[in-house]
C-alpha cells in the first residue's frame, strides 16, 4: 500500500489474490472535530458535512494509489441482511448490510463503530465482498434464525462462482469479548439455532452476558464451509472500546461524548 496511507491503518495480513486490495481506516487522517476525531467516515452521525467529505476524501487518494478509478461506495447500513451488488455507478446511500463486487474500482466499504466488518476474496480474484455484522444482522432476522448478514453474503457469492471452499474471510476491529454486555435475548438469537455458540456467552450479574462477537462470526463462517479466516481473534489489540485512541466505538462514545465517528473497512478489485 502506498505510503500516502496513514501509518495507523490496518492492511489485513492474508493470503488476498494478484488484484485484490483490502484496508481498514482508522481515527487517523482526517479532519473531523471532537467527538468525531479525526476520520469519520460517517454522514449520518452529526459530524460537519464538509469535514466528512474531506476524510472521504482522504480515503479516495489513499484508495486511488493502488487502482485510478477505484470509489468507495458508501451503504445505508440498517442492521439487516440484504446485500447489493454494487460498481462504479452505484450511488452512496444504497440500503443494504452487505456488498459484492465483480467490477474493478468499485470499492465494497462497510463503516463500523463497534459492530464487525467482515470482507471477503474469492482465491481467484474474481469477487469480493464486504458485510456489516452487528448481533442483529449476524443472528438474523426475527422468523429468520441462522440466515443472517453472513450466510446472505456467501449465498450471493456462490451465485457468482466463488463456492465457500475457495472463499477467505477477514474480520476487522469490533467491541471485543470483554466489553460487549448483552442480554439473554441475544444470547437466545444465536445458542437457539447453534448450541455450540454457547462458549461465545460469559454469565454476569443480572442476568447479562459477556458475548464474542468475532467468535459468533468464525462459527457461522466455519458452518458455511469458509474455513480460511484471518482477522480478529478477539483479542484486546481488535477492540473497539479498549482502544479509544485508534478506533471509534459507539458504546463507549455517545454517552459520554454525545457522538462517534465511523471507520471503515474496504476491499475492491484492481
């Protein structure tokens, strides 16, 4: 990556085929004032608009060093599981949790403050794809159990050629197992359709769990038959809430702060 990216941004270390670019932003780069400091990506978070255009700006230079046409295309993410399939012209705003994206330049960006970003790569290099995997969207819709963000993602994969066995994964910074405290409903949404998601729930007092939401994803990955996965392995280093100094977190931040920024994770073919 070129050396106009900020230091403190992630490359994901993984086997990614000729062609195919991955990064994740970080607080660094951008221009944004507190809460919102530095590189908020997001428009929808009460940042000045002109100063997230500016670090959207930030993110288009560093993504054109590698690819001339490349644009981040931006979603309207709602917790859901739909996935578009997006290409140069797919406008900002686009309502969907997921993307893919067999167009070269067209860069699937998922933004994220406390939520998983998981991007995707084909070993041939022909797809990629990037997901937003909060609870919700990982567990799946109410009615829907087991068919969440995921499962959607690597169903329209499949469709384009690029079967589960010869699909990577990468899981980017999220709340981290020791501060992500929820209630028996979640814990509900994911042993009740796999019990083996059990050991991804910690008892507290009150009735609460400690959950591991990168550990839910990497077995929702491994029953799809994706067993290349790279990333988060849940420790303190990927956590967005321990980490305040490099990664935005909305838990940790709108309370406090009254806001948070977005980061984002990327991946798009040269």
């Amino acid at each position: 990556m070129d050396a106009s990216m900020p230091a403190d941004w992630l490359v994901p270390d993984w086997p990614a085929p000729p062609g195919v670019h991955a990064l994740c932003t970080t607080r660094a780069g951008g221009v944004s004032a507190a809460p919102y400091d530095r590189m908020n990506l997001g428009a929808h978070v009460g940042d000045d608009v002109a100063a997230v255009q500016a670090n959207r700006q930030v993110l288009q230079a560093v993504l054109q060093t590698t690819t001339a046409n490349a644009r981040a295309v931006f979603l309207n993410q709602v917790h859901g599981t739909d996935v578009a399939a997006i290409d140069l012209a797919t406008p900002d705003a686009t309502s969907a949790d997921a993307c893919l994206s067999t167009a070269s330049g067209a860069v699937c960006t998922i933004m994220v403050a406390d939520c998983l970003p998981v991007l995707f790569a084909h070993r041939g290099g022909s797809v990629v794809a990037a997901a937003h995997a909060g609870w919700r969207g990982l567990a799946g819709e109410a009615g829907e159990a087991g068919q969440g963000v995921l499962e959607s993602t690597v169903l329209r994969l499949a469709a384009q050629g690029a079967v589960a066995a010869e699909v990577m994964a990468w899981l980017g910074p999220c709340i981290g197992p020791t501060a992500f405290e929820v209630g028996p409903e979640v814990r509900a949404a994911f042993c009740g359709h796999d019990p083996a998601a059990e050991r991804c729930f910690v008892p507290q007092a009150g009735g609460k769990y400690l959950a591991d939401l990168a550990g839910l994803a990497r077995l929702r990955l491994a029953a799809l038959g994706i067993t290349a996965v790279f990333g988060n392995d849940g420790t303190a280093p990927w956590c967005t809430v321990g980490n305040a100094s490099r990664f935005f977190s909305h838990r940790r931040d709108t309370a406090a702060l009254g806001g948070s920024g977005r980061f984002a994770a990327c991946i798009w073919r040269g």
